[in-house]
C-alpha cells in the first residue's frame, strides 16, 4: 500500500478537520473564568511561549494544569478549539 501525499490530502480536505468531541478543556474553562487582564495575560503566553513554561506559570499562579492540557491547546486540538 502506497502512502497518500500531504499535498493530496490538503486538497481533498476542504476544511481543516474539528477537534474530537470530549471533554471541555480545561485551558478554556480557565480562560472563561479570569479577569480581563488575566485572561489576556494567558493568550499572549500561548501565542508566544512554550507549552512547558506556560505550565510552569499557570503552578506559580496556582492553576494546576498538566502540560498535556497546555499543550492540546496551544496547537488547537483541545475539545473547544484551542488558542483563543
């Protein structure tokens, strides 16, 4: 059995596929929860720094999340769509 191209699967894929249904991430639940200011404060990290330290800051703010919520959301593959 061949292997498809990305190429070809690209082009036979109109829209990038949904998340899988679950759960609903922890990281937007957060997000819904924080002030303003807080909440802004955590989308520039996820648009700017590394699953891991995002992790590390959520512990010193006392949000205790594992790096694997961090980083579904970050690349978008959470249950609510990721990086907002």
């Amino acid at each position: 059995m061949e292997n498809e191209t990305l190429a070809a699967i690209l082009s036979a894929t109109p829209e990038p596929p949904k998340p899988r249904p679950g759960p609903r991430c922890t990281i937007c639940i957060l997000l819904g929860k924080l002030d303003d200011a807080e909440a802004e404060a955590l989308r520039e990290m996820l648009r700017e720094w590394h699953a891991t330290a995002i992790e590390k800051a959520l512990r010193k703010a006392g949000h205790h999340f594992g790096i694997g919520a961090v980083a579904r959301h970050k690349r978008g593959a959470c249950s609510g769509g990721g990086s907002q």
